[in-house]
C-alpha cells in the first residue's frame, strides 16, 4: 500500500499525469472566464446572525464534484441528470440548521468526466478530442455540440441533450472553472447558478468506453493540482485560475454517475493481455472489451448454473498473471485502497464527505424519510450478479429489443460486459429502452467506506450515511438528487 498522500503523484505506475488544459474548457473560454463580471443577484435566505453568518460557528460551505459518464451510451442520463440540477441548487439554497433556519449554504460545483484516457481509444478519438483526466469543465455544453455526436460513418447525434436543457443563444455560464453560489450572489452570467449547472453537466457521447470514475475522482480532488492550488501552479493553460474549488473548511461532496464498472486502470499491458480478455463469440478469439474492467478488479463467488446467478462479487487486486489478492503495488487496476485511503485522508483533516453514486443497481423502491433519505428498498439491496439471459427484453430476457433485432445474443453481451446487467431500462407499454448498466463493484465498496458504523459498545447511536447509491436505470433522478441534499443536510445537522 502507498503510504500517505499525494496519492495522485505517488502511487500511480504508470503515474497518470493531471488535466489537459484547455481543450476540454475551450481556449475561448480562459480568456472569457477570466474577464466576464461576476453575477450580482443576490440569493439571500433566512440566515439569523450568529448562526451561520459571518463569524458564525455553523458549517455552511460545500464543495460538490461531479464525475460524469460521457460515453457513447450516455445521453438521455445525462440529460436526466441535467433536468434535476436546477432542484439541486434549490434544495442547497434551502439547507437548515438543526433551529429551522436556512444555513445561507456556501458552494462550489465542479464538473469533470470519467475519461483519463486509455490506448485502446486513441486510434478512435476525435483530433479535437482531449480526455479531460480529473480537470474541470466549465464551459456550457452549447459550446461543446461536437462532443454529442459519436463514431462511424453513420454516427450518432444527440444534441438535443445539450439544447433541450441550454439555450443555445443565452447559456449560463460561470466566469471561474466551477460554480459558485451563496447568499450574496453568484459567479454566474446570463442565468442563475441551477441553469449554469444544466449547461455544464451534459458531456457528450465521444468519451473512452473504458471508463475510470474513481482515478477521474482523484485526479480531480488532488490538493496539489492547479484547479485546487493556483498559487502552485506553473502551468500555462490554468495560468487564468486564481482561486481554488477545493476549500479547507468545507463539506466536500461527490457524485459518481456512470453505466459501466470502474476502470481505472494502473498497468495498461493488461488492455492487450489475453488473461483478461474474454473470447469473442463470433470469431472464437480472446479480443479486448469493457470486460478487461471486470474481470482485472473483481472476483465473484460461485456460480448457480440453473440460475446463472453467482452467491456474490467483490472487488480485488489482481497482478498481470491474474493471480488474486495481491498487494496494491502489484494491483493492474489502481487498488480501491487508494480512492478510501484518499477520502480518509479528507475526514482525517477535519472535513465531512460524503457521496452519491448513480450507478447499475436495480431502481430504488423506497427511501427513509427523514435525511439523508437514504434507499431502504431495492437499489443495492436487490442487486444480483449474474450472467446475461437470452432472449430479448421483452421475452423476459436481458438483450434490449433493437440489438435481439440485429442478432446480438447473451454471449455477446458477456464478451462485451463480462456480467449480466445490473438493472435494465425497459417500457414494455412503448417497447423502448434507456440501456442497462453494469453493476458498480467497486465504486461501490469506495462510497459504503464512508458510512460510520454504530459502536455496539456505547448506548449512543454513532452510526451515520455517508454514501447513497441510487439506479442509473430510473427515469427520474429527483430521488437521487435529494438523497444527495439529504447526505450534505445531515453532514450539517445530523439526525438523533
């Protein structure tokens, strides 16, 4: 295991260096951030003095990341996602403390996607396509159109993820690299915080399919990287940053929203090592997939053949021969060590974090109701690790009625994927689909580290939620969101 942190810096073999520049921004958007006038709107809630006002003792700044999914299966989620952000910043603006009173919340939001890169997507990147490895994205997503077309001849356009939520001719847009609100006012123009973050949550289709959302997480909250220590920094591209999105004494929150397991990956051999692929069905030969992902970071129990249906998957380190539970140095994907060790080294500090996934687990059928709004049925609870199921969908299979029509079958599935779906989008009244996810192993194990557990020892009841997981696969992600203000609510005023 590496010892302390930089993590980012230290542990990495090969070290995955930290963001781009401004291609992901725009090079238009340094100049236009670093000179547009900050919005003047006052937000101002009830906030009594001596509460969270001024030298108030109350806690009432956040730090909120958002890593998001911008593969090719990736548009109407983040356009999902996209519709409940102005409920978001709503519900942020409306966080109390334990009198009733509206904390006057102080925020940050910063943007980035799951994509660190990866060499089995560079022979197909776009030449103006750069993977934005943990570095902030501001710009609104009008300026980014290319980004919602996908590959081939015959491609892929989903603008209307983008447009349906930005308006193209007046896109709210922050003037730093993240969106910041309190109740004085924002750093907004043309628009109010809940718009701006509409505008910069849709990230396009035309990222890696190997997505890697926790190395994405760490590169983003490196303490020494330029978006959160201007001071540092000596490179040109962020020359125009002058403050940072991570502050010291803030609540730091994280929202993970992707499809497929995490791939983040520390030994890229292994994206052309037959021990990791899987055998494709129609040629009868190991060939390279998103299975690298599972089968180089989770092992699973055993395997019902009637059912088809393991007793239980977890996350592992695996060396380059495949050998299970390895020490982390040996690790071919970055151990999930590094990403706890990390959070850890946060609440180590002093801060509150907490996280929400929106992932491959089946949709959530209750919540408690009281914060966080935890799910108390279905979500996780209900998830099954199992092999895909001929036939279609609407057979009561698992392949979606578009691809059982173009003569994709269970077998291929598990080439691609490597384990059955983690839930299903599927609306037998229209015979259309949203797509499936892959069940989120490890990210998973990263987001329950951070609940407190209640120490049997003590009458007291110390157990807290930290880490909401809800379903990629629902239609509306207003739960989700409000799980996500319900986590940061009880950070601030704890239930008991």
């Amino acid at each position: 295991m590496c010892g302390g942190w930089l993590l980012a810096a230290a542990c990495a073999d090969p070290v995955l260096v930290l963001g781009p520049g401004p291609a992901t921004g725009g090079a238009e958007a340094d100049d236009r951030a670093s000179e547009a006038p900050a919005s003047t709107d006052p937000v101002i809630p009830d906030v009594p003095p001596g509460s969270c006002d001024g030298d108030g003792a109350c806690q009432n700044k956040i730090d909120l990341l958002f890593v998001i999914d911008n593969s090719g299966t990736m548009a109407e989620e983040q356009l999902n996602l996209a519709e409940n952000f102005p409920m978001l910043i709503e519900q942020l603006e409306q966080l109390e403390d334990r009198h009733g009173n509206r904390v006057g919340a102080d925020v940050n939001v910063m943007v980035t996607t799951t994509d660190l890169g990866n060499p089995l997507c560079e022979s197909f990147s776009k030449p103006d396509y750069q993977a934005a490895k943990g570095s902030p994205i501001w710009t609104p997503c009008t300026s980014r159109l290319a980004r919602f077309s996908g590959f081939g001849a015959d491609p892929l356009v989903v603008e209307t993820a983008c447009t349906q939520v930005c308006d193209p001719t007046h896109p709210a847009q922050p003037t730093d690299h993240f969106i910041h609100f309190d109740r004085h006012g924002s750093n907004v123009i043309d628009g109010t915080p809940g718009r701006a973050l509409a505008c910069l949550g849709p990230q396009g289709i035309d990222g890696c399919g190997y997505e890697s959302p926790l190395e994405a997480m760490v590169q983003a909250l490196n303490p020494s990287a330029c978006w959160n220590a201007p001071d540092q920094c000596t490179k040109p591209q962020w020359s125009w940053i002058d403050k940072p999105f991570l502050r010291d004494d803030a609540v730091l929150a994280i929202a993970i929203i992707t499809d497929e397991t995490d791939c983040s990956v520390r030994d890229y051999s292994i994206m052309g090592d037959a021990d990791f692929q899987a055998v494709n069905p129609r040629f009868g030969q190991h060939a390279p997939s998103s299975s690298i992902c599972w089968n180089a970071g989770v092992v699973c129990g055993d395997l019902n053949p009637e059912t088809g249906e393991y007793s239980g998957c977890v996350a592992t380190n695996k060396d380059a021969d495949g050998t299970i539970g390895v020490p982390d140095d040996e690790a071919v994907l970055h151990p999930v060590s590094r990403y706890v060790d990390m959070l850890r080294m946060f609440r180590g500090q002093g801060r509150e974090v907490i996280m929400l996934g929106v992932l491959g687990v089946p949709e959530v059928t209750a919540h408690a109701n009281v914060p966080p709004f935890q799910p108390t049925q279905g979500g996780v609870e209900a998830l099954v690790y199992r092999r895909w199921r001929d036939p279609a969908v609407s057979a009561g299979g698992d392949i979606l009625p578009g691809e059982w029509d173009a003569g994709t079958r269970a077998a291929d599935k598990e080439f691609e994927f490597g384990i059955g779906p983690g839930c299903t989008s599927y609306d037998a009244a229209n015979a259309t689909s949203a797509g499936q996810a892959i069940p989120p192993v490890r990210i998973r194990s990263v987001c329950e580290s951070l609940n407190v557990l209640d120490d049997p020892e003590t009458p007291a009841d110390e157990g807290r939620v930290r880490c909401c997981i809800e379903s990629i696969c629902d239609a509306d992600f207003s739960p989700a969101i409000r799980c996500l203000t319900g986590l940061i609510q009880d950070a601030f005023v704890p239930e008991g």
